[in-house]
C-alpha cells in the first residue's frame, strides 16, 4: 500500500469534470485507490464519493493505492491533480 499527500492545483478542485477525468483514471488501474480529506476516505472510482468529498483549489487530500500496479496508479493520479507535499 502506497499513499502520498498532494494539494490540489486546478482551479475548480475536483469538481464536475476534473473529477470525471479523476475518476477516469483511476478506473484504468487495478489497484483499489481512495481518497481522503480531513480523515474521510471515499472511493477514487466513484464520482459521488469524490465530489462528497468537496475538494478545492488549495486543499490537501490523500491519495492511497493497494493493488499490483499502485506505484503507476499513484504517479499517474499525483500529476493529474497536484503537487506532493513535501515532508
């Protein structure tokens, strides 16, 4: 399992169509992949789970990956959406 902080760069957050195109490759890895914002964690697949999660420009979200191809997942999701945090 792999996960990664990273702060959300578009100018709408995921919301409506940056969160299909999130959503969207997500769905083109096997690994189970989620999302979390203030210690609730939604489904990366998932269209309502992400935009429940009500993510802006700015905010600081979790990515997490399980699964056989999760180093792929992760880097790819990474420089969809944001910038890592650096530690």
């Amino acid at each position: 399992m792999l996960s990664k902080e990273v702060i959300v760069h578009n100018q709408v957050g995921l919301r409506a169509r940056p969160a299909t195109f999130f959503i969207q490759k997500s769905n083109e890895f096997k690994s189970s992949i989620w999302v979390e914002k203030n210690n609730r964690r939604m489904n990366a697949k998932s269209l309502l789970g992400v935009l429940s999660l009500g993510i802006t420009k700015g905010t600081q979200i979790t990515i997490i990956v399980d699964g056989s191809d999760e180093q792929e997942a992760l880097d790819a999701l990474v420089h969809l959406i944001g910038t890592e945090v650096e530690a």
